[in-house]
C-alpha cells in the first residue's frame, strides 16, 4: 500500500488534506486580502449546501463543538482513539459543492496516513474520525471555528469557511495492540 506521509493542508489529505497550519507565520501576509469581501454564512444551520453532496443536517449528529456527523456506512472493528495509527480515505467540498481535494484523486489513489491526536490536523478532522471502524464512512460537516477559523488557509480556503468531508476508514492499527 502506498501511502503518503509528505506535507498536507486537509482538511482533511494528500496535496491538500486536513491539516493545521505549519508553525510560525502564514505565508500570506493577510487573509482577508487574499480574498474578495463576501458574506460568508458562519453557522452551518445558514448555509444552502450544494444538493449533489447529501448533506442534510436534519439526518446528521451535531456534537457539542458544532460538528456535524453522518455514519454512511458502518464499519467492523475496534474504534479508532487516541494514538491509534489510521489510513483514510477522503474527499473534501466546499459548501458550493467545489471539491478542494480528495485522496481518491492522487496518482495513484493514497490512503491518508495518521496517528490520532498526534497528526497536525483541522480540529474536526481529529473529532469526526474518533471512534470510527474499519471499514466506516462518515459525512462531516466541519463549522468554520474547527476548519481553518477566521483566517482561512489562503490561497485555498477563504476565511470563514465551512467544509464538508466525507470520510472513510481503509485501515486502523490500535495503539498498544489493543
């Protein structure tokens, strides 16, 4: 299995995943720059998601950080938790149905490789995977304040923005052999 391991911006994965920024200064001097001024919607409840990507917040859990989570498939196995080494597949949208990245896409088709709570990641990314399973796909509605916040990763993400993953479990080794 090929895997890749180099430097991410996910969101999630690949040339553009989920993870957090570098440490030190953003390469963009200001994000808001980097930008037109727009109206984002801020509170998912206010964003009309593009039909094609499913997204019906009625049908998903919301989580008390305000992350939205839809088991499309369940998987088999011990859940994924801290420490645990994981192998993920996934495809990130904007709310407009924009895709901004998937593994699925990359030549060839490379899971995501991390280990819960250690990989440098949006925060809800490390949220909307714990607890999954082998074999389990889940639908994350990630807020702004769990994606990439207020300054947004320019040039990709403007600030404010919402995104919409869909995940999927391809591999999972329990930390400790548990």
């Amino acid at each position: 299995m090929h895997v890749h391991t180099g430097p991410v911006i996910v969101l999630v994965l690949g040339a553009f995943v989920a993870t957090a920024a570098p440490p030190g200064p953003a390469t963009v001097p200001d994000a808001a720059s980097a930008f037109p001024p727009q109206e984002v919607p801020r509170d998912p409840q206010d964003i009309s998601f593009a039909s094609e990507l499913g997204v019906d917040l009625a049908k998903m859990e919301l989580q008390e950080s305000g992350l939205y989570i839809q088991v499309l498939k369940e998987g088999r196995g011990p859940q994924a938790a801290r420490g645990d080494r994981m192998w993920i597949n996934y495809t990130v949208w904007f709310p407009d149905g924009s895709k901004l990245d998937s593994s699925l896409d990359h030549r060839p088709p490379t899971p995501y490789e991390m280990v819960l709570g250690r990989t440098r990641l949006i925060d809800g990314w490390n949220e909307g995977v714990t607890g999954m399973r082998r074999g389990e796909s889940r639908l994350l509605v990630v807020p702004y304040h769990l994606a990439y916040g207020e300054r947004g990763r320019p040039p990709e993400v403007p600030p404010y923005m919402a995104l919409v993953f869909e995940v999927e479990l391809a591999e999972h080794v329990p930390a400790g052999g548990r």
